[in-house]
C-alpha cells in the first residue's frame, strides 16, 4: 500500500480512483464493509483504491474536552488500512488550515486535482469541509460538476442488538472491559502497543516474569482486569518478517495489592516463557477475553494462588480453543 500524507505527494499519473473518506478509527467491520464495495469497485473500474482519512480525530483540533480516545494511532491505522488490500491512503494532517477548507474547495484539491476520482463512497453519517458543512448530498452535486458518481453505503448492524457498529460503541465496550464482544465489531482482537520497560520484578519473584508496557502509544488500554491474549514482538518481526504470537495472561492497573505501582500500566505474562528477554521491544499485546477484574489480596501467597489460576485459564481459553483468524499479513508471510 501506497501511504500518502499530502495531496501534492500523489503523483500525477495516479488515478483515475475510487476514492472512500473517514475517521476510520479501529478500521472497524463497519469500515472494512465500505472498503470491501471499494474494492470491488475499483476492480471492476479498473482504476485505484484509496482510502482518504486523518491523523487524528478532528476533534482533537476543534473542541479538545470532547475529543474521544483514539482506538488506533496513525500508525496502527496504516497498517489495518495496509492489511485490507488497498491501493493507497492519504493520510491527511488534520490542522487549523485544513478545518478552514471549504467542502467544495476540498473536493476540488484532493478528489478531482489529486485522485482523479471517479467514484466516492461514504457513510451515512459522513460530513466534511468547514464546519462539517459539506455531506453526501452537496457530494452528489459536486461530482456532477467532476464527473464522478457518489455511493453512500449503509450502516453495518449488530444481528443480535441491531446497534449500529461504531467507534463509540467499541470505545464503551472497552471502558467496560468486553474485549470479546469489541473483537466482533472490530473483526480482529482489540490491541495496544508500547515499549517494554523495567518494572518492580515482582512478576519475576513470583514465577510469573512480565512485559511492562508503562506508556501505551498505540490502540484504547480496557478496563482494569486480568485478560487471557496475546503478544507479538514487534522488534523480531521487523527483523525476520514473521509475526509470533505468544499467548499470555495479562493484567491491566496499578497492582493494588502492593499499592506501589503510581499509574495503570499493562503486563503480558507470556505462558511457560520465563526467560524471554523483551527489553526495549516494541511489543503488540492483543486482548481475547477477561478473566476477572482487579482486586487486593491478602498477602503474596493469596496472589500467587490466583495468578495460577489466572494463567491456567488463559491456557485454556488460548490453547485448547481456536486460535484467532490470521490477517492477511499473517497469512502471506506464513506463506514465505
């Protein structure tokens, strides 16, 4: 995949385009429902795939206090968009200048100058331009004017609540802690990733050695808990381009009963692994499901008891069950 961070780094022999636009934040089913009529689309058309998105929430810039956590960093966000099998993404730096664009002026730069778009598709709820007031409606009667047609795709619904997939819904699936139900919106185990530093050793004196991630700096941390997933060394992928992925029981808060961890962090405890050595990695820590939530024990004995059973069921539900579905990646380096 092609990744883009202005228009004016499109070169000009790049379209003709069948262009999507959007937050996409998680690259959620809702999201991949859009990109997959893309890409039919542009196959049939015989033109490119691009996905036109941001680099942040545009509330971010616009009204901060409002602003929802990201579920994917731009990173993180490139690589999903990367594993659909798209053509390129525009990623563009959402500022001041940006926000200020007219809608027409928008689509005059980026779709028509830059893309050569011949179809757009959207959402139902997608707003562009300044103040947002530009939709799917103003859309349709600019590409009469361009000479490109415009889809909008319907939402993407549970088939048990018939709530519409969102970014919000998976945010508040996360605040409670349901990592399995997010997987199911997300297509894809919910993830954060972040370097792995030194922490107290206490995992270690107990027979559990951890992965610290201190600072998180990609993907939404779930509600404090134990959870049975899984972690993949983002150092030895890049290094032999395979991706290993070592399941793990993994707690999430400030180890109350110590009382001596300042802030939340997230520890992978990778089963039966007690001298794997992750310093200084970048590390992805996937979650499958929730064991339980945090609590105090009384004394270390009482915690250790616990921490067996914690990983005895993680064992359960990660090796005896199935395994998670590969992403493309997965698969075509498996190929190799």
């Amino acid at each position: 995949m092609m990744l883009f961070r202005t228009s004016e780094e499109v070169p000009d022999d790049f379209g003709p385009s069948v262009v999507t636009i959007g937050k996409f934040d998680g690259v959620h089913e809702g999201h991949r429902a859009i990109i997959q009529k893309m890409l039919a689309d542009s196959a049939s058309r015989g033109a490119r795939s691009v996905v036109v998105t941001f680099d942040r929430h545009p509330l971010a810039l616009l009204d901060p206090a409002r602003c929802p956590p990201s579920l994917a960093e731009p990173r993180q966000k490139a690589a999903l968009l990367a594993e659909t099998g798209i053509d390129a993404t525009l990623m563009l730096t959402f500022d001041e200048q940006l926000a200020a664009e007219e809608a027409a002026d928008f689509v005059r730069r980026v779709l028509v100058d830059a893309l050569q778009a011949r179809e757009v598709l959207v959402g139902q709820d997608f707003r562009f331009g300044r103040g947002g007031a530009g939709d799917a409606a103003l859309l349709r009667t600019l590409g009469e004017r361009y000479g490109f047609t415009v889809g909008e795709i319907p939402d993407v619904r549970d088939g048990e609540s018939g709530r519409r997939v969102s970014s919000t819904w998976i945010r508040e699936l996360l605040v409670d802690g349901d990592v399995a139900a997010a997987s199911k919106l997300l297509g894809r185990p919910p993830s954060v990733r972040g370097e792995v530093v030194h922490g107290a050793q206490r995992g270690r004196e107990l027979g559990y050695p951890t992965a610290n991630l201190e600072d998180v700096t990609d993907g939404l941390v779930p509600a404090d808990g134990v959870y049975a997933g899984w972690l993949i060394d983002g150092l030895a992928e890049s290094q032999t381009g395979i991706r290993v992925r070592r399941p793990a029981a993994i707690s999430v808060g400030d180890n109350p009963t110590f009382d001596d961890v300042p802030r939340r962090q997230v520890e992978a405890y990778v089963l039966d692994e007690t001298d794997l050595d992750l310093y200084g990695h970048i590390v992805e820590v996937q979650f499958v499901a929730r064991l339980r939530g945090i609590s105090a024990f009384d004394g270390i004995e009482a915690l250790t008891v616990q921490m067996a059973r914690d990983v005895e069921r993680a064992r359960e539900i990660l090796v005896a069950g199935p395994m998670p579905p590969l992403r493309p990646t997965d698969a075509a380096r498996r190929d190799q």
